[in-house]
C-alpha cells in the first residue's frame, strides 16, 4: 500500500514546525488552506467520539487586541492570521450523547434506537468519571488531541503555529460570551506564517534520541 505522502515530507515537515515566536501581521492564511485546517479540527479523534469541544476561530482585529491582554500580552495574540481557542463541553451529559447519537444515526444511516446499547455504555462512563469528579478532566484532554492534529496538519501545509497555555481562562470566557455557558477555554493556537527575524526559525530543535523515549517490545 503506497503512502498518501512519502515519509519524507512528513518528517520534514514535522522537523520545521516549531512554537513561533513572531508572525508577520501581513501574511494572512489563504482561505483554502484555512478551510483545510477547519476540516482537520472536525476530523480530530476523540473518546468513543464525543467530540466534547468547540474552536472559536479568531480573525478579527480588535477581539485579538481584546484577547490579547488576557494572554501575558503575547504578540502572537494580535500578529497571527487565525488565533483558535479550544474549548472543552463542561459537565457533559446525555443531552450531549444524544445529539452525538443523532448525527451517528444520519450520517451511517441507521436508528437511533439501534444505538441504545452505545448510548447506555457510553453514558455510564460519563457518569462514573463525574461521581469521581474527573468528567471535565477527562474531556479536556480530548481537546488537546484536536490541537496536535492541528499542529501536525498546518505544519504540513506549510502553516506555522504556536500553542498557547499562557492565558487567563477565566477572562478569555468573559471576552469571548463564554462565562455562564456550558463551555470553557482550555488551550489556544495562534496560526500564521513567521516573521523573517523571528530567531526562533533557526534554533535547532532539542529532542531526546529514540531510544531514550521509545520502548520497543
């Protein structure tokens, strides 16, 4: 079976990724490689595929100067293309599997009542992660899945991007209409194309060797 991409252009993708530091505010990401990159975030895995998340996408000027003190002042904030927020489903719930189940049901054809068996196991563990207070946890780390499909995929668009935990949630609510609603920021992404001086370019990459981090058995 032959590659969709050769290994090459994977792992030379992967080795020019890095967190930009600067964007060139001039450079916007053209539309098609945008939708491209939507397209990713809705095709993330996810738990049994709950899909507990929803990414608001930012393009506006004056959100992102909004946005921006609420994330350490960081020029990424305002200089990028496309800033994401990635947001968990707080408390999620049958209303939420349901809704789940229903698009399962349209999209392969089948009933919904077909589905009850899924449904009680998949709401059953929602349940039990809740009663040990673990539920938003245990989505939230879902939504970090979408964010490294999201790297991996701009990278080999040729997208540069920087994931951003250095921000206040709490605030990026409030901006963003979030405070009071079933959702919350988790963790953000800025997306765009580095600047020429951004010294970060050409800092070679510091990993761990293979064998120090994979185990073969």
């Amino acid at each position: 079976m032959s590659h969709p991409i050769p290994t090459a252009t994977l792992l030379h993708a992967l080795n020019w990724r890095y967190a930009t530091k600067k964007f060139d505010p001039a450079r916007k990401i053209p539309a098609n490689d945008w939708h491209a990159l939507e397209q990713a975030l809705v095709l993330s895995p996810s738990s049994v595929g709950l899909q507990p998340w929803r990414f608001f996408v930012v393009t506006d000027s004056a959100m992102k100067a909004r946005l921006r003190p609420a994330a350490w002042d960081q020029p990424q904030v305002t200089d990028c293309s496309h800033f994401v927020v990635l947001a968990v489903r707080k408390n999620l719930g049958a209303d939420h599997v349901d809704r789940h189940n229903g698009r399962m049901a349209e999209v392969r054809g089948v009933t919904t009542e077909s589905l009850g068996r899924f449904r009680q196991m998949v709401t059953g563990n929602l349940d039990k992660a809740r009663a040990e207070g673990r539920l938003d946890i245990w989505q939230s780390h879902q939504v970090y899945i979408a964010l490294g499909q999201l790297l991996a995929c701009a990278a080999l668009l040729g997208v540069d991007t920087c994931p951003m935990e250095g921000f206040e949630p709490g605030k990026f609510d409030e901006i963003l209409g979030l405070t009071g609603t079933d959702w919350a920021s988790v963790v953000c992404c800025a997306a765009g194309y580095r600047a020429a001086d951004d010294k970060y370019a050409t800092t070679k990459k510091v990993r761990f060797s293979a064998d120090d981090v994979i185990t073969r058995i």
